[in-house]
C-alpha cells in the first residue's frame, strides 16, 4: 500500500466519521471507567495476594 492509497483510505475514513451524541459519549465513557476499574481491582488483588504470600 503507498502513501497514495493510504491518503485515499484515511480520507474515506474520516468523511464517514461523525462527532458521537451525548448519549453514545456518555455510554463509552461508562465503559472505559469499568474496564479501568477492573484493571486496578485485578492488579491490587493480586499485589495484596503476593504480598500475603511473601509475609510481609
């Protein structure tokens, strides 16, 4: 692929784009605030189990 398809691809890209609603921003927001939770939520459990196991 050259720089010319890819101008021509990343162009249609972006003229089929569109700005989210309130509603669609609102929603992916939403998920992104859970799915970062549940990284920090994994992560300390498994420092606090490592923790345990070590005694200290």
């Amino acid at each position: 692929m050259g720089l010319r398809e890819f101008l021509k691809s990343a162009s249609a890209t972006i003229k089929l784009a569109r700005k989210p609603t309130r509603e669609e921003f609102k929603q992916a927001m939403k998920i992104v605030a859970i799915g970062v939770s549940a990284i920090g939520l994994i992560t300390f459990v498994i420092k606090f189990l490592a923790l345990a196991i070590q005694g200290a």
